[in-house]
C-alpha cells in the first residue's frame, strides 16, 4: 500500500485525514479514490493538485506510476508571473 | 513521463556561452514587431468604455446613440456574451472560473471596480470610437465601496459578490463574506514550538498593489470571417491560453481560433490572462471587419494587473544560540475584484528557506473594489518574504548574530521537510548565502547614514506542457519552432543553443521561432520560470529524437549496422571498435539526401516536463538614509543566485538585475493611490513611479550553478526569485542606516520621514 | 475641417502625409508613414518609447503635434543602421544584452545616440541622468549603461 | 480644431483675440497636449507661437536678460552666458521633465500652466523677474509672483499671451540656486520646491535676499520672511535655521498622492536652507 500524505491546507475538505495508505497504481488511480472517499476534496484534484512521488514533484501527470511502496504527498499547483 | 531527461555532467561547447539573440537585430533597428504594430486592410479600432465608479449596481445600458453614430460598425454589452457557471473549467493546466473571467471582460449585474469595462464599440477610427463611447447611457445605483484588505475581511463590509461564503472553513459559514477562502498550512507543534523559544519578535506588515508595469500596453488585433474563423495577433505570455480563453467565452471551437503571439513589450505576469482579446473578437464577429485594440496607459493601471496589496502578520521564536523553534504567519491578500489572489503560492513560499520542525501559514483571499490582480514575478512570494525576512534580521540583530550566519544556522537544504508537502530535492541555498557572505561587498565599509541589509528568497519553478518542433532543412541548417513565448529573456537564445549543443553544431545554423497556435500543440504560458527548463527539455528531446533518426538514415544510407553509428560533432561516425567503418556524413550532406532516401528529418517534444528544480537567492543592499527628508537611496545592490545552469550567462544576470529593480520599485516608491471615491488617482507614469536610470547603481550578479538533477543540463529557472528579497533587504538596510524598522511599504520619503520625526518625538 | 499637409524630411527622404490638427507626430509616423519603430508607451512624455530627434532636438514624439513638423527633419530608429552596418550602439546592445522585450530600445537609442553626440565621453552618472526619461521595465538598466559607455569608448576610437 | 503658425506678435494676437476664448497658445505642447488627449482641454484653435522670432531668442538687456517666452527648456541650459548669470533658473528649468520633454518645454508654458509645482516659477520670483504680456490693448508687464492665481489660472486676460521674461542686471557676489524634492531623481513633479536668490556686500554679509517656495500652497510663494532671515546674517548656521523655521511657517500645503501636508512643511524649511547653501557658494565664488 502506498503511503498518502495531504498537504495541511486541504484538512478542510478531508475532515482532517491527513494521511492514509491506498492501493493505487497511478496518480488517476489516486485522485480516483480520493475523491471517494472525500467528495469535497474532488473539486481539488485535478483542478489543482499536484503530487510529490518519493520526493519528485509531478504536475498533471495522470498516468505516473506509483509504486506498492511508494510515499505520495498532495500538494497545490503552483503557476507563476 | 518516462521522457524526462535527467542531468548529465559533460563537456559544453555552446551552454554556457554568450551568442547574440536572434532577435537583436530587429529590436534595435525598430523591425521587431509588437502587439501594437500589427494593421490588417479596412480594420476598425476597438474602445472600452469603463466604469467611473469603484462601486455600484448597473441598472441600464443604452447604445442605441452610440450604434447610431456614422462609423460605428460594431458594439458590444454584457448582453453579447454568455453566462457561465461558478465553477472552475481547465484552460490547458490553468483552472479558472469562467463566471469570474467574463464579468472580468465585461460587467454583467454590477461594476467592481474604477476602470471595470462595461462596454466595447469598434469604429472606422478611435475619433469616432471615442465619440461613440461618450453616447452610451449606463445608469447606476452607486453602492458602498471597500478598498482596503482589512477593513474587507470585516463583518458588515460593503459586498461585492452576495453569494460568496469563504471556502476552506468548517462548518460552512452561513453569511456571505469578501474573505473568498482561508487555507491554513501547519506542521509540527507551535505552542510547543514558541515554549522553547528564548526570543519571540512579531510583527504586523502592510503592503500596496504594484503593477507589473510593462512599457507596451496590451495591444491585440481578431480578423473573424463569415464562416467563425477568427484569427488574432496579441502581445502575450502565452497564446494558447488566449485561444482557450476567447474560444470559452466566445463559445468556439478552439481550433476555429488562430492566435499568433506578436513581440511581447513585457509581461512579468501581467499578460497571462485575456482583457481584450474576447472583445476584439466579438466586435470583428459582429463588425465582419477586422478590429484593433491597443490600450492607453491608463487603461493599463486602471484594469489590468496589479499584484495584490497586502495585509502581514509574522510571528517567530527561536532560541539563545539562534535556532529557530517556531514560525506563523497570517497572509491576508487583496484579490482584487474577483477571488483568486496568489495567497496560496506566498503562503508555500513565506518560511521555504528554513528548517521548520513547527510551523502555521494561514492565508486568505479577499475581494476588495480593485481591479482583478494579476501574476506577478514571483506571485505573492515577495510580499510574504518580506515581513518574514523583516523578522529574521531583527532577531539576528537581538541576538548579536551575523544576520547570514543565523540565516545558515536554520538554512533549509537537501532532505528538508518542507510544511507544505515534499522534502526538497538538491538546492543551492546555503551556496548563496556562503557565496554572499565572502562577496566584497558585504564587508565594504559604510558611511553616516548608510546601512546594510540582506534578505533571501526561494521560488519553486515549475514545468508544465511543452511543444517543440525542429526541423532539419535542406541545406543542414534547422529551424526551430516553440510552443513556449519568448516573453523577453532570450528563451529563443537559449533554446537554439541547447539544440546546437546537442548536435553538435554552431549556433547559427539554429533559427529559432515561436509559433502560432495551430502550428503546434498545447503549451503552457511563459510564466514561473519555467522557460528555460520545460522548453529547454522540449528542445533536447526533439534534438535527440533528430539525432535518432540521423543515425538511422546513416546506417541505411552507408549500410551499416545501427550501433556502428556513432553522432559526434555535427557528424554521423563510425562508433569505433570493430564493429563498421564508413566515411562520416556531415549534417548538410545528410540533409541534402534526406528527401531521396525517406524524407524530410525532423524531431517533436510534446511532453509535459516535471521536476522543476526549486531557486533561491541572496541579496545584498547598501541604502544611505536623508534624515531630513526621509529619501533613501540605493547605493549598492548585490545579487547571488542559484539558477542550476546559467545556458545564457548574460541573459541570466539580465533577469536577475532586472527583478531585482523591480523589487526597489516596490520597495521605494512603487504603489497605487486611491482616493476616497475608490478611483484610482495615479494611472501613469508620472505618479506610479517605476525606478529610472539615474536612481540605480550597477546591480552586480553572482551566478550559483547547482544543477537540478531533472534537466539535461541541469537549469532550475531565474526569473521569479529575484524579485523576492528586495523588499526586505531594503527595510533591513534602512533599519541597519537609522534604527528604524518600517513596515509599510513602500518606504517612500513621506513615510520614512514619519517614521524618523515619530521615534524622534517618543524619545523626548 | 480640412486635413493639414504636412512636407517633411525622415530619415533623409522627404516625406509628406495628411493629418488632423490633434494627430500627435508619434500617430503620423506609425499610421501614416508605417514607421512602426517608434512606439508608444504612455501617450504623455513620461516613458520616452516615442523617442525621436526633430531639426536635431531630442523629443517625445507623443508630446508633438503632427502638424508642427512641417519643414522639420525628423530621425528615427529606422534611420540609424545605414546599409547593413549598425550602429555601434545598435551592436553593442546587442553584445551586452542590453534589451530584453526591446520595446523601450528604439526610444533609449535614439536618446543615447544624441547624447554622445553632444558628450562623447559621458560618465556613468551623465549617462544614467541622460537615459532618465527612457523607463526600462525589464533590464533594471545596468547592460544599458554599459553598453551606452562601450559604444562610445569605441565611438572615440579606444 | 484649427491650427495657425502666425509669423508675429500682432498676427498671434489677432487670432487669440478673435477666438472667444477657445484658443489655446502652443508653444512646447507639453502640458497642453497631455490636456487635449485627456479631454481636460478642447481648444477650436491651436496658436503656434514658434514661429515668432521674439519669443525664440535670448538677448542681453540693460545689463540683464530677455528670454522669449517659446525658448526651450534646452536652449536655455545650453546658453552658458544666461547659466553663468541664472545658475538658479537654470537648476529650475532643468528639473522641467526629461531630456525629450525640455526639448519642447519652455518657460512661458511653465508659467502659464500655472502649476503650484512648475519647477522654473520659484527661481523666477527669487530672480525678481517680471514677465512681459501682449494683448489687443498692447504691452504690459507684471512680476512673476503676481502673474499666477491659483492652480491652473493665471492672471493674463482673454486674448493676452506670454512674450518674454525680462531678469534684471546682477549685482556683484550675487547667486541663486533652485532645489526641489521629489521621490525619485528625475522624471517627477515636486512636492516641494524652493529658491533662493541672494547678495553679499563686500564683507560676505547678505545685503539682499530673495526667497521663493514651490508645490506648497495653491501657487508659488515669494517668502519675504524667509528672506529677511538672511539679510543681514553671513548665511550661518543660525540664519539657515531661521530661514527654515520661516519658510516652513509660510506653508499652506494640501495633503495629496505626491506628498502629505506636514511632509511638504517640513521638507520645505530643509529645501530652501540647502537651497541657500548653494546660493551663498554661488555668490561667494569670484565672478
């Protein structure tokens, strides 16, 4: 099971879970059950998320594989000037 | 994703050298062609007309005088384009809300702000189109206005939109508020945090809207036939999001929505998003003709842009001996007329240069009777880094410590946990402030009045959707078409030197171009920083994809197998070792067969590239303060940044000089007046006062080069972070001058006067 | 009311074109000549884009009317490389990365070259006092200024 | 709108005098140009009054100086005897905007746009300079002080227009100098302004004082009491403080986007002390 972490700002849409451990391939995988399981969070992923894979930082990247092992943290997307 | 290339340590031959730009020559014989000067055969010019109130109900609009006047071929309401829901729609990787974007273009109930548009006419010439504008009847019911952030975020503010209750609070509030979203960060334990702390210093901080202030106003050309094709020539950062924009407000297919991206006259932001363009389109759909727009400089101030003005509360603890134990900040942001300040990215970047075991941001994105803002360099970085940084020095100076040695006593680097998610990756952050530290200039000894200050800034930098196409010419010269803009910094230089690197060859058989929206795939905006790095992998993808199939037409050609071929210095060559010997073929003579032996050569990036390496930077400032009039002058200015690999050195320490100016702007004399009716009192140059040439020293540049292990030659970016530090390092130079530490900005002569005469009457 | 006509010399050629009384000389160059060159930043003298030189003089080109150039001799960027040879200020912001967008370059050319014109051996300060009324939003000036000073080092013949 | 060019005095005047009042003079269209794109002035007739040779020459006169009122902000700094005699006017008129701007600008448009900030009015009143008018009803003449009434008014009356500036003979060990304040070094109207023009006798002691303040009242001021605080003194320590206490006295600032009101006083006491400082040097370097 990989190892999901949420970055703090996103407390409120997941009534606080932070972390959790999901059996999930990919990133869309991910985002899948995600959204499942915290239906306010769903507004936010593909909106505005992106993922750090085992430190790497993947914006709108669907298909990234994710390992049984992997540790997976959701953060915001970042644009810029 | 497996397409991303990782850094390789080589031997370079054009990286890293200074060419000239293929655009040079345009620029200084006045060829180059931008936004304005584009003119199509019987084109019409396209006028807004805009609200004169901050604030207020629209009740009526009536044109018929207007559309009645003698040259007026086409005018445009609220009434001509479509309603869109509240809800966030994907514009390539942006998420934007579409109900926001056209009442943006064009108010539809309610004027938000002093320059809102209201309506377009487009006319045989802009006498007429003037003249058409002051026949439009709008009635209104004035209504309350609120300017100010904090006064904003108070129960019983004036509303600007009835139906926006604050995202991020639990339980959903049940009165509707100007605070669009609070969003919170946190890690750690902060009361423990502060408990061990031996020294707490905080601070509240307030900030003005500054304007990107680029020279060219936002000028764009749409040519719309009979059959719903439109073709539109604007000065932007990134012409695939005006087509995705215009075609969903247009309510086009995108492909029917040609847009060539003209010279851009600066950006740094404030061309990311579409004002005009829609307009223009409409009116040359209604018109059948085409339709000019250019804006007039104070159309810029009053309704594009700025960056938000803000509200900052910084709180730190750290002990004795200088380790920080806590860390908190509350960023309240201006979003303007609509939600969507860039609180969060300032939230993210607040603390990322320090080790934090315990931290809380909370930010919140507040509307106030202001224009939307816009990017700008760095969005919100600045503007959280300075309180933070404002802080940080004062507590170095509490504690006798060097204010570069506290800063590396708590420096993030490589495996530090960030609050708002991932660990970091390789960083040159601590390379900046040792390469500061030994710098001349920070032992440089000052005069009376003088002071010192230094201040640091760290920018993610980003990647995102890339297109690329290069193509081997004929004769063995190639061009290179991109998706990404060259909003000025010399992407093209670049770009064209890394193909050239990669095959071996001079940089002047490359001639780069940035291409219209139908020649390539989707590419993201020129913005981030992300330039340099996501197109720059774009490039090295294609032109290995070339080298590829240079081999193989080699290998066909002189019959050999694969692996015998070897690429090396523009040539194909035996690969050595037994395996087969041939005379090399150069890239012309390849080229010159290529048709005969399979077609044309050519290779493609469409990628979307990720692992953007973060940036940080470190600035050294030397003000001298006049205590009679409270004017602060730079006297020397220091920037050492690390950019991963400087591909064009010359063209980096550009973007680091030229943010740096930017951010004293900001920090000197750079803000936007409002008077008590909510309009705007300063819309030009006289009076928004960007720094000129005789205020400036030289601004001298240390390049740091810690490659970023994601990119071929390791480029992290540089754009953003340069603007980030100044605006602290300048409050703690005058606070080093004469003791005083400001924390408003900007520290205009005015102020800092105040400032001066008030400790001077609290001392007696 | 009648358009004026208006004869003049640019760049060395005459010209002529009709204008309205209100048409600035910076509106009669881009729409009525096509010298699209010579840009506007802000329409009220405070950017120096529409930097151009009249009878010699350099002006605002926003802050003159069009009619007023009657019997003038007006120069613009586009006259400043002659043949293929560009000037040596043209060169040298080129080689010291002295423009970014290059929107404000016609107008800081046409301003430095009438500087060393009059000073050939300008300061740093002299430079940077003469160029104040020429913003530059994207270099922060330093590459400006050294390449103004390079150019007329080899101006001079050093 | 109409646009004449007239080659004389009398023909300019013709043409203002018969326009009702919708005329407008040109002469470097700085201000006024700025005025007409913004609507703020819709004149039916333009008077180029460039083509008139008296109001483009400087000429020496009865031992001073006749500056026409359409000379250039340029021309004038590049005159180097009228620099030598009027370092202050000069300090005044190269403050007038950049380069491009004084390239056009002049005095007479300075004066007349009647702005309490216009940088060339201070010095003129500490000159002691009287302005020259023509009109239908002939010549007249009037002190500078005296010639603007209120931000963007002047005294001068319908059909009446600027010729020349009239600055007196200069008395031996005499200087002027003319500072300002403005956020950035170039490119900006004052907040404050202040000019001093003063003589020494023999002994270094000043015989004779004038002092001006710009941007800090509806128009430029003529501060006899901040004169006085001169007069009298050898410019010391003690005289400068009395003229910066009596200058800033003689303030009746507005709070505004360029400068708060109690910036502007203080400020002005600290403009004409430097001011005098370098009027005093000016005076006391052999002539």
């Amino acid at each position: 099971m990989a190892r999901i972490a949420l970055a703090s700002n996103l407390a409120p849409y997941t009534d606080g879970v932070l972390e959790l451990e999901l059996e999930v391939a990919n990133v869309r995988q991910l985002f899948q059950a995600l959204g499942e399981r915290f239906p306010e969070l769903r507004a936010h992923l593909e909106a505005g998320l992106a993922v750090a894979i085992d430190g790497e930082i993947y914006q709108d990247a669907l298909l990234q594989p994710i390992a049984h092992d992997s540790e997976v943290i959701l953060i915001t997307k970042i644009a810029g000037g | 994703m497996s397409t991303m290339l990782k850094y390789q340590e080589r031997e370079l031959k054009i990286v890293g050298t200074r060419p000239l730009r293929p655009d040079g020559v345009d620029k200084v014989t006045g060829r180059a062609r931008f936004g304005a000067d584009y003119n199509l055969p019987g084109q019409l010019i396209g006028k807004v007309l805009r609200s004169p109130h901050a604030h207020a109900r629209i009740k009526s609009i009536d044109t018929s005088a207007a559309q009645a006047l003698p040259g007026v071929k086409a005018v445009v309401t609220r009434d001509d384009f479509a309603e869109m829901p509240d809800e966030y729609a994907a514009v390539g990787e942006l998420m934007i809300n579409f109900r926001d974007v056209t009442r943006n273009m064009m108010a539809r109930e309610k004027v938000l702000y002093d320059g809102h548009p209201l309506a377009a006419v487009a006319a045989v010439s802009e006498a007429v189109a003037r003249e058409a504008l002051a026949l439009i009847k709008v009635e209104y019911e004035v209504l309350p206005h609120v300017i100010d952030v904090v006064e904003a975020m108070q129960p019983g503010a004036p509303l600007l939109h009835e139906n926006q209750y604050t995202a991020g609070v639990k339980p959903k509030p049940d009165r509707p508020s100007n605070v669009a979203k609070r969003l919170e960060y946190a890690r750690g334990d902060l009361a423990a945090g502060f408990n061990e702390a031996d020294l707490i210093v905080e601070r509240e901080f307030n900030t003005k809207p500054v304007h990107q202030g680029y020279i060219e106003p936002q000028a764009c050309l749409a040519s719309c036939s009979e059959d719903g094709q439109a073709e539109l020539w604007t000065s932007t950062q990134g012409h695939f999001i005006v087509r995705a924009q215009c075609a969903k407000v247009l309510q086009m297919d995108v492909s029917k929505i040609r847009v060539t991206p003209t010279e851009i006259g600066g950006g740094f932001g404030g061309k990311n998003n579409i004002y005009s363009e829609a307009l223009a389109i409409a009116l040359s759909r209604k018109s059948h003709r085409p339709v000019k727009m250019v804006m007039t400089r104070e159309e810029v101030f009053r309704a594009t842009g700025p960056t938000s003005g803000a509200n900052v509360k910084v709180r730190i603890g750290c002990t004795r001996d200088g380790k920080i134990t806590a860390a908190e900040a509350e960023l309240n942001f201006q979003a303007g007329a609509f939600p969507g300040s860039s609180v969060n990215q300032a939230s993210m970047c607040a603390f990322t240069r320090y080790d934090l075991a315990n931290v809380r941001v909370v930010g919140n994105d507040v509307t106030v009777n202001r224009p939307k803002v816009a990017a700008y360099r760095a969005p919100g970085a600045p503007i959280a880094v300075f309180g933070v940084e404002s802080v940080i020095d004062e507590m170095a100076k509490k504690l006798g410590i060097d204010p570069i040695e506290f800063r590396l006593k708590n420096a993030a680097r490589e495996g530090t946990q960030t609050y708002y998610g991932p660990k970091l990756g390789p960083i040159g952050y601590i390379q900046t402030l040792e390469q500061a530290r030994a710098h001349p200039h920070y032992s440089a000894p000052l005069g009376p009045n003088q002071g010192r200050g230094i201040a640091t800034g760290f920018w993610f930098n980003i990647g995102n959707e890339t297109t690329c196409s290069l193509n081997l010419q004929e004769d063995g010269t190639l061009t290179l078409m991109l998706g990404t803009i060259d909003v000025a910094g010399g992407s093209r230089a670049s770009m064209a030197m890394m193909v050239a690197e990669e095959l071996g060859i001079e940089f002047e058989s490359v001639r780069p171009f940035v291409g219209d929206t139908s020649t390539l795939g989707f590419n993201f905006l020129t913005a981030g920083s992300r330039g340099t790095f996501a197109s720059g992998m774009a490039c090295v993808i294609a032109s290995r994809q070339v080298i590829e199939k240079l081999r193989q037409r080699v290998a066909k050609i002189r019959e050999v197998p694969l692996e015998a071929v070897a690429w090396k210095d523009g040539h194909a060559r035996p690969a050595g070792g037994n395996v087969a010997q041939f005379a090399p073929m150069s890239l012309a003579e390849i080229a010159k067969m290529a048709g005969k032996t399979g077609g044309t050569i050519a290779g493609h990036a469409e990628i979307n590239a990720q692992g953007a390496g973060p940036g940080f930077g470190t600035h050294i400032v030397d003000v001298e303060v006049d205590k009679q009039t409270g004017s602060v002058k730079i006297l020397r200015y220091t920037v050492v940044q690390d950019v991963g690999k400087a591909i064009h050195p010359a063209y980096v320490e550009g973007q680091l000089q030229g943010g740096a100016v930017q951010g004293i702007g900001w920090a000197l004399n750079e803000e936007y007046v409002y008077g008590d009716d909510g309009v705007l009192q300063n819309p030009g140059f006289l009076d928004y006062r960007v720094p000129v040439a005789s205020d400036l020293p030289f601004i001298d540049t240390v390049i740091v080069e810690v490659p970023n292990p994601n990119h071929p030659y390791g480029v992290r970016g540089c754009g953003e972070v340069p603007i980030i530090p100044p605006l602290a390092a300048i409050a703690n130079a005058i606070e080093n001058a004469i003791g005083l530490r400001l924390c408003q900005l900007p520290f205009s002569p005015p102020r800092v006067l105040k400032a001066i005469d008030d400790a001077a009457a609290a001392k007696g | 009311m009648a358009r004026h006509h208006v004869s003049a010399t640019v760049n060395g050629d005459g010209v002529e074109f009709l204008c309205e009384t209100g048409q600035t000389l910076l509106e009669a160059l881009r729409d009525e000549l096509r010298l699209t060159g010579t840009k506007e930043g802000c329409g009220t003298g405070d950017c120096g884009a529409c930097s151009v030189m009249v009878d010699g003089r350099l002006v605002c080109s926003c802050l003159m009317l069009a009619v007023e150039a009657e019997g003038k001799s007006i120069q613009t960027i586009e006259g400043m490389a002659v043949g293929e040879t560009l000037h040596p200020l043209q060169r040298k912001f080129i080689e010291h990365a002295a423009l970014q967008c290059g929107i404000c370059t016609p107008g800081i050319l046409i301003a430095a070259r009438s500087l060393l014109a009059r000073n050939p051996n300008p300061t740093e300060s002299e430079v940077r006092y003469w160029l104040a009324g020429n913003l530059c939003r994207c270099t922060g000036y330093h590459k400006i200024v050294e390449a103004v000073l390079d150019a007329a080092r080899e101006m001079r013949g050093g | 709108m109409r646009y004449e060019a007239p080659k004389t005095l009398e023909q300019a005047i013709a043409l203002l005098s018969g326009a009702n009042g919708q005329a407008r003079v040109l002469a470097g269209g700085t201000d006024l140009l700025i005025q007409m794109r913004s609507g703020r002035a819709e004149p039916e007739l333009l008077v180029d009054i460039k083509a008139i040779p008296e109001m483009r020459s400087i000429v020496a006169e009865t031992g001073g100086y006749r500056v026409g009122a359409a000379v250039t902000c340029m021309e004038l700094i590049e005159n180097e005897a009228f620099a030598q005699a009027w370092p202050g006017i000069v300090d005044g008129v190269r403050l007038i905007g950049s380069i491009q701007v004084k390239g056009r600008a002049t005095m007479g448009g300075n004066l007349c746009n009647a702005s309490p900030a216009a940088d060339s009015v201070p010095a003129l009143i500490a000159a002691g300079a009287v302005v020259c008018i023509a009109g239908a009803q002939g010549r007249r003449e009037a002190l500078i002080e005296e010639f603007v009434a209120g931000p963007g008014k002047t005294t001068l009356a319908s059909g009446e227009l600027v010729v020349s500036f009239l600055l007196p003979l200069r008395a031996p060990h005499s200087g002027d100098a003319y500072l300002r304040f403005t956020p950035r070094t170039e490119m900006d109207i004052a907040v404050v302004g202040a000019a001093v023009n003063l003589t020494l006798d023999d002994t270094g002691v000043c015989s004779r004082a004038r002092v001006s303040l710009g941007a800090v009242a509806e128009r430029a001021l003529l501060v006899p009491e901040a004169a006085a605080a001169l007069i009298g003194t050898r410019v010391d320590e003690a005289a400068l403080k009395r003229l910066a206490a009596a200058a800033s006295a003689a303030c009746r600032p507005i709070d505004d986007k360029r400068g708060t009101k109690d910036f502007r006083i203080k400020v002005a006491g600290v403009m004409a002390q430097r001011a005098a400082e370098i009027a005093t040097e000016r005076a006391r370097r052999p002539s």
